[in-house]
C-alpha cells in the first residue's frame, strides 16, 4: 500500500544533516546543557554554520533561495539526524523550516513575500514562532464537551481608523519564541481569531525565556505584547483548499525519534565496555532483552512516522482508494512520545547507578524525553485520534493550523 523508498537526494539530505550534527552540534550538547544561565545555553555558532548550510531553507523552492525538499520525509529524515546530536537545537532548525515552506510560499501576498522572504534569507539568525497558546484560555479539548460559544483568545487586535491594528495580551510557552524574528500572532478580533505577522523587534513586545527540565539548549518563551502595532497588511492569509501539510506534528515526531536513536546508541556503547559478573553486561540475557525492547520500539516509531510522513505527501493516494487512511500524524506523535520516554528510562536503568550521575548523556536524554512526550501526547492530540476513528464531530474553538 504505501511504497517508502528513499531515493538519492533523500539519502543525500540525510548524510548531510547526519555530518553535520555528529560534528557541530553533538560535541556541544552536553556542555551547554549543563550551562545555569539560557542565554549562555544559545549554541550561536552552531545555528549559523546550519543556516548557511541550509537548514533553515531547504524545503523553499529554488526560485525563493532554497533547496526545493518539500516533501515531509526529506524533512523528517534531517530531523531524526539533528535531533539524535542535540534536540533542543534541532527545533530552532525544522520549526523554522517547516513554516517557511507554509508562510512564505504557501500564504503569504506576493507583497508580504517581496517584504519578509529577504529579510529571512539574508540574517542566518532569522528565526520563526507561532504564538497561539496562552494563560488561562479554555479552548475545550475534552473529548465529549462541546467549546462553550463565548470562548476567545484574550490576545486581542483592535483595528484601527488606518487599518492597522494594534495587539494587547500575552502568550506562554512558545517554542523558539525568545530568539525569533518573524512572529505568526494568534489573537482574537471582531470577527474571530486571525493570525497577524509580527516583526520580532516591534515596539510593545517584552519576552522572557522558561526554563526547562529538558530540552534546555531550545528556546522556550513567555511573550507579551503591549500596544503592539502592526501593519493592516501584515495578516498572514488561509491555507489552500485540500492542503495537507498543515502543522509540524510529524516532524516533531521524527526529532523525537532522533532523541529515542541517539539514547539507544548510547546504551549499547555502555553495555559493550560495562563489565559485570565478569562479561560485559550486554551479554547478559536481561540486558540484552532491554535492548531488543528498546531497538522494536524505536523501529516501530521510525516506520510510523515515515508513513505519516508519505500520507502527506501522497493526499491523492487515499483520494483515489489506494490507500486507507488513517489518522497517520497525530498516531506518529503519540507513539513517539512514549515509546521514547520509556526507551530513555530502559536505557537509564541499564546505566545503574551512573545512568542519575548529571552529565551523563542519558540522563540528559531522559529530561529531553520527559519534555518531548508531554508535548507530544496531550490531550488534543489524542482527541483527534478518536474523532478520526469514530467520526465523532464536536463543536470546536478555530485553531488556525500555522504550527
């Protein structure tokens, strides 16, 4: 049914992604992750030499200075590869990415694009955000409970006598939210939510970095906008009718599942030098059972995602009944998630006591884990799994689908 084969330039865009990572971006990992302060956390050479590389670009057509990979596979298999040398840093690269291909060829004005494309190819540290989630807004994703009518962002754009608009209100945990320069802001307005390109040095705006149990080299923000004035021409416009590609969910899955491979490397290198009972302990059963536990289920991921990833790529497939769909994405991202947590927690048990020791790589990846499987398999992802297998429809809060 499904025909996943990479070709040549794939396993190029691997190779490429995979070099760079091992010798960039791992050597750096555990140091700065160790480092109290965020801002000295900023691996501010790395994201360079990868922005000129083309990480940031490469699902751009060549016409708008990139590589042409659009596809979804190319774009998980350069996340598995980064994020198995250092995930945190690998966000700031596949966000970035994903959403260039969706704003700036797929919505954006030819106006908005004449503005904002240059700007984004020529700084390398041109980074994006989306800001949708913020305190105390009950977007209502439980399952059987219909959104109440009055639910709205408290993010709000008041239009002004000149079109512009000006936006007050705050947003919270917003991924690359602190360095980013070219802000999607959800906020609410007469006639529902809609999403205002913000420039990331507009007057008004104050961030603050969060820090985290894991994932502390990537960059995580409160945001707050005070009067914040924005152009009447700056709205970021609909996704084409029949799009697929839609959100970063599956490409958040395979930078997971590069976290899951980067743990499962590092085990069977400590169970190959660990001796006890006078062998090396990977030749114990018990610890050999752990490992062939951990290798299936990060193999089931890998096979999961890659399928989401050719469902999105292939949307004519299941149009025409050569393939039955299923909910591939939100699947991918689940399994993921906790498929990886408990692979990390394996590999930290056959760590023994060295596996809690700080600056040990799998402890690290352990916290990395614990953040990737809460963002991966929250409520509304499994929400959608059930309406997609059951048909169940609820009323729902419009959440524009820029992620």
């Amino acid at each position: 049914m499904f025909d996943i084969r990479l070709d040549d330039a794939q396993r190029a865009y691997r190779n490429l992604a995979r070099e760079f990572a091992q010798n960039e971006i791992k050597p750096l990992a555990l140091e700065l992750d160790r480092r109290p302060n965020w801002e000295d956390r900023i691996p501010w050479e790395v994201l360079r030499k990868g922005s000129q590389l083309g990480l940031r670009t490469f699902a751009l057509q060549e016409e708008n200075g990139g590589a042409g990979a659009s596809d979804h596979l190319t774009a998980c298999l350069i996340a598995e590869e980064l994020a198995a040398a250092d995930i945190g840093t690998a966000y700031y690269y596949m966000l970035t990415a994903r959403r260039a291909r969706d704003w700036f060829e797929l919505r954006m004005t030819d106006e908005q694009r004449a503005y904002f494309l240059p700007r984004f190819l020529n700084d390398d540290f041109y980074f994006t955000t989306v800001a949708i989630h913020e305190p105390d807004t009950d977007l209502g994703f439980d399952y059987y409970t219909e959104t109440p009518q009055n639910v709205r962002f408290k993010t709000r754009a008041l239009e002004q006598p000149d079109g512009s608009w000006v936006i007050n209100g705050a947003k919270n945990f917003q991924t690359v939210g602190y360095l980013a320069k070219l802000l999607v802001v959800i906020a609410q307005t007469e006639a529902g939510p809609r999403p205002f390109l913000v420039e990331g040095d507009s007057p008004g705006i104050t961030r603050h970095p969060m820090t985290k149990i894991g994932r502390r080299v990537g960059d995580n923000a409160e945001i707050f906008f005070d009067d914040v004035r924005v152009p009447k021409d700056h709205i970021l416009g609909p996704a084409p009718p029949g799009r697929t590609d839609l959100g970063t969910h599956v490409t958040i899955a395979a930078l997971t599942l590069g976290l899951g491979r980067a743990a499962l490397e590092e085990t069977l290198k400590y169970a190959q030098e660990r001796v006890a009972g006078g062998k090396p302990i990977i030749q114990h059963q018990a610890v050999g059972l752990f490992l062939a536990d951990m290798a299936t289920n990060l193999e089931a991921a890998r096979r999961l995602i890659w399928t989401a990833a050719w469902a999105k790529d292939h949307p004519q497939a299941f149009a025409d009944g050569d393939a039955d769909w299923q909910p591939y994405e939100h699947m991918a991202a689940a399994f993921t998630g906790r498929a990886v947590q408990r692979l990390t927690e394996q590999g930290m048990e056959l760590f023994g006591g060295m596996g809690v020791i700080a600056g040990m790589p799998i402890e690290k990846y352990v916290r990395d884990a614990l953040v990737q499987k809460h963002i991966s398999f929250p409520f509304p992802t499994r929400y959608r799994i059930t309406e997609a297998l059951t048909g169940y429809t609820r009323k729902s809060a419009p959440l524009i689908g820029i992620w």
